[in-house]
C-alpha cells in the first residue's frame, strides 16, 4: 500500500469533484475547492475519520468494501478504480510484466474499415501498436520509427534541444496530462516491471514538464474531448476524439472524427488524398 501516493490521489479526485455533482448543495460558506472529507466519508459510507486518515496518509490499509465506497463517492472512471485499488495493494497478477502486445484481429480489422477516419490503438504504456493510413498523415509516419519511438510518451516529452513540432494541438497540456495518467495507471497495475521503470526513469531525466506531472500524482483520463490539431500541410484540423477500451486487454482505440461537412471534415479528406508513404500498421 503506497499511503502518500493515495493520499494525493484522493486530495485530487475529492478537490475535482462538485458538490451538485452528487447531489448536495453548495453553500454560500464554502471554502474548499470540490467536496468536504465528511462529504466524501457521508457518501462512502465510512466514518469520517477512517477517510480523513487515508487523505493523510496515516490510515490502516482499506478493505475492498471501503475502496469500493470510496470509489463511487468519487465519481471514479474504470481506470482511477483501478489505480486506487493498485495504489491500496490490490494488484493484479503478472506484476513484474505488461500484458501481450498483440492486436486481436477484430481490432486490427475495425482500423482497416475505417478508411474515413483516423484511428489508433494503443496500450496503457501510450505505445502505438496499430494505425491506420490517416491517423499515420494526421501525426506521423510510425512505420518509419523504432518500436521504441512509437511510444506516444517519447514523442510529446522529447529533450528541450529537440524540435517540438510533433504532434501539434492546441491544449498540449491536456494531451500531457492524459498521457501520464494512463502510465500511472499502468505503474500500479505492473510496479515491478523493468520496461515501465526504464521509461519513467528515462522521461523523468529528459524532461522536466513530464517530472512535473508525475510527480504531482493527478491523474485524468479524458475519454473524449474536442482538440484543434495544427497539421503542417493542410492546417488547423478541429477533431473530436474517442477513446475506446478493448475488452480484456489493456488497449484502447483512440479514433478521430469531424462534423460532415465541416471544414475539418474536408481537410481529413485532403489528407486522405495527398501523396503519402503507404502506413499500414504489421498487426
């Protein structure tokens, strides 16, 4: 159980979460940002002083009742569960290696029949196992890097001496912030794999903005928000972006799309279009 890793993620989630968002009134005499504990504990159904301790990170170890309380009075997402029951010491087997690599062949077809639309899978680690054509003319070519720079981590937190031109987007931060908490995700679930702990290790050496937000422990994972990518060639393309969980596997499919008929519709077709290298992903 990491005490002081739980306890900042708490802080976060309870500081996120709004008071009518569950249901309770504002006041006029609030003063903290999001819920109070008591609030928190009230809807848990745990005492307050049992939260209290865990956000202070001086409570006993939770059980499974009390984690699950927790986690509905929180409002959280399939994976913050996850990492607040990691972060608790209830992990999953195989904790010194990440799961298979290997794209399931309905998923590896969902990608091909998008022909319209650009389309990613990824892993928990942020690493690009599959694409298609125009996702590949949307950021880059990923048949052209290393499998190790295939990593979508690498990409938007390379060295300061580095161009920064990958990737462009209006709210990198946001991007940022995503991408970091699916890593955190998959640190608690597989804390004792050598490959995460090399590339924390590494990312957190290189740069400072990614030190930063791991280390400040919040973790957010938008599942869909509207981005405003700055294409090279065709320009300021507005997509909204879904991600997708694959049942079973530790991936999702990320995929782009634009309102018909918008100018980002159109500049998605003019890409599709334009004279690129073939991109297929080897699924």
């Amino acid at each position: 159980m990491d005490k002081h890793a739980m306890a900042a993620f708490l802080r976060s989630r309870r500081e996120q979460i709004r008071p009518e968002d569950v249901g309770l009134p504002r006041g006029a005499r609030r003063r903290t940002p999001g819920l109070r504990r008591e609030e928190v504990a009230q809807l848990a159904h745990i005492s307050t002083d049992h939260y209290s301790r865990l956000e202070q990170a001086r409570g006993r170890h939770p059980s499974r009742q009390v984690l699950q309380g927790i986690a509905r009075a929180l409002r959280l997402s399939d994976q913050e569960r996850a990492h607040l029951f990691s972060l608790a010491g209830e992990v999953e087997h195989n904790r010194d290696r990440l799961p298979s690599r290997e794209v399931a062949p309905a998923t590896a077809a969902l990608l091909k029949r998008l022909a319209d639309t650009p389309a990613l899978v990824v892993d928990n680690t942020c690493q690009v196992l599959a694409w298609n054509p125009l996702a590949a003319a949307l950021f880059e070519d990923f048949s052209a890097l290393r499998t190790a720079d295939r990593n979508i981590l690498r990409r938007i937190f390379r060295p300061h001496d580095q161009d920064p031109t990958t990737y462009r987007i209006t709210d990198r931060q946001r991007l940022m912030t995503t991408a970091v908490s699916y890593l955190r995700v998959a640190a608690t679930h597989y804390p004792d794999s050598a490959e995460l702990r090399s590339l924390i290790a590494e990312l957190t050496a290189t740069s400072a903005d990614f030190a930063r937000l791991w280390n400040s422990q919040e973790l957010r994972i938008d599942h869909h928000v509207r981005q405003v990518f700055l294409h090279p060639q065709v320009g300021p393309i507005e997509l909204d972006f879904d991600v997708l969980t694959v049942p079973d596997r530790d991936q999702q499919v990320v995929i782009f799309t634009a309102e018909p008929g918008s100018s980002a519709h159109q500049n998605l077709q003019l890409l599709k279009v334009m004279d690129t290298q073939r991109m297929d992903a080897p699924v």
